[in-house]
C-alpha cells in the first residue's frame, strides 16, 4: 500500500450514485419479470378476463417480480479498492437488507465502460466492475441529470486501475509483463466491438439486405410487413452496424 504521495491515493473520495440489481446482471431480472408475467397474462385470459384488466396485472405483476431485486447504489473510489453500498429501492419491514461490501484492487479482475440505447433512444453510459473470483459483480448506469459524475468517476477509477497495473510492473491498459505472476486489471472491450458482437451484426445486416430485396424484387409482404422491415428492422441493424464498426466505446 503507497503513501499518501504515492499515485495509489490519487483521486480517493470520490462518489457515484445510481441504481443497479443486487446481482450487477440486469437481464435475468428483466427474462425473470416477464415469463412471470405472460403466465399471469395466459391464466387470466384463459379466465376470459377483459383486457382493461389484463394490462394493469401485467405491469403490476412485473413490478412486483422486478422491485425485490432493484438497489439504490452508491460507489466510492478509495484508496484500497472501491466500495460499494447497496440500499433497497422498496423494502418490506427488514428485506431486503442493505449490503455493504469492498472490492479490494487485487479482487477485481476486469472492468468496461460503455453505453446502451434507453427506451427514449437515447444513449447512457454504464459501468461494469467485475471480481476476479466469485459472482461479486457491480453494473451502474449514469444518471441523467448529472452525468458529469458518471464522467469524473470513470476517469478517476481507470487513472487508478492505470496506476494499480503501473505499481505492480504491468502496462496501464492491462499487459502483464512476460513471464510475470502479476494479474492486472483489464479493461473488457464492449459487447460490440467484441467478435460475438460484430458477427450478429453483420448476420442482421445480411438478414436486413436479404428480406428488403425479396419483398422489393418479389413484391412480398403486406403493409405490416414493411412497417416492421423500415422502422424496427433497418434502424436496428443500423445501430448494431453503427455500434459495431463505427463508433468507438467511451
């Protein structure tokens, strides 16, 4: 551990504030929420239910599937690691608890920053910290109103996960000298800029290409068919492509 002159110390203190899982992994939670919820959506229409019905069970049912697992989060770098407090979104009596733990330098194995398109299709940046071992795992997305935050946190931590790798004989991004026990701090590569997420682009921009020539030359499809092709197919492959090959991860 370095003084307080030392570059380990640098940028300790600092905050970000957000809301994650208890797991990190928000998928799962989402996947859980809705197969939950179409079984509600297939008892209550086998129950002849009206649909005014239906839709505020749904929403209620994902709700109440989802908010268990959803946490108010608070990181603070610090000198020996990050620190990491979770506090429940909605609680009943005592549950779930709050979690406090620290991921020490050495524990984390890798981290990523990168962004998602929101449902206002806008893009937000996130941050993923990974532990070496176990399922430890800390995902937070910037908050809107002060992204500034999410900015001043990210360069702190990469300048000391840049720092950390330095001290211990490794390159800032991440390159452990040859022949050397040291395990550094890497810092994964987006999903797509990745090889899985390149391939699924290209595979939608062929897939894209191919259904558009077919309906234009063989005059297939109905007015449906062209709503979907024009305003959910080829923005997305577009985006997948941009993301992909154009655009470079924060």
């Amino acid at each position: 551990m370095g003084t307080e002159s030392d570059p380990l110390n640098s940028n300790s203190g600092i905050h970000l504030y957000g809301r994650s899982t208890a797991s990190g992994r928000l998928m799962p939670v989402v996947l859980l929420a809705v197969a939950v919820g179409m079984q509600v959506m297939f008892v209550l229409f086998a129950a002849g239910a009206p649909i005014w019905l239906v839709l505020p069970a749904l929403l209620a049912t994902l709700f109440s599937v989802m908010a268990p697992f959803l946490r108010h989060l608070n990181l603070s770098l610090e000198t020996d690691g990050v620190q990491v407090d979770m506090r429940p979104m909605f609680r009943l009596g005592n549950w779930p608890a709050t979690k406090s733990f620290r991921l020490l330098w050495n524990e984390i194995g890798h981290y990523e920053i990168g962004s998602d398109m929101n449902r206002a299709l806008a893009e937000k940046r996130f941050l993923i910290i990974q532990a070496r071992k176990g399922n430890k795992r800390i995902r937070i997305t910037e908050n809107e109103n002060d992204r500034e935050a999410f900015t001043r946190f990210s360069k702190a931590l990469e300048t000391r996960i840049g720092n950390w790798n330095t001290v211990h004989g490794a390159s800032p991004e991440g390159q452990a000298e040859q022949g050397s026990t040291f395990r550094p701090i890497r810092k994964k590569p987006g999903f797509y800029t990745r090889f899985f997420g390149k391939t699924l682009s290209l595979f939608f921009l062929f897939l894209t290409t191919a259904v558009g020539t077919l309906m234009i030359t063989e005059g297939l499809g109905s007015g449906g068919s062209w709503f979907r092709l024009l305003f959910i197919l080829v923005p997305g492959t577009a985006y997948m492509v941009y993301r992909s090959f154009i655009k470079n991860d924060p």
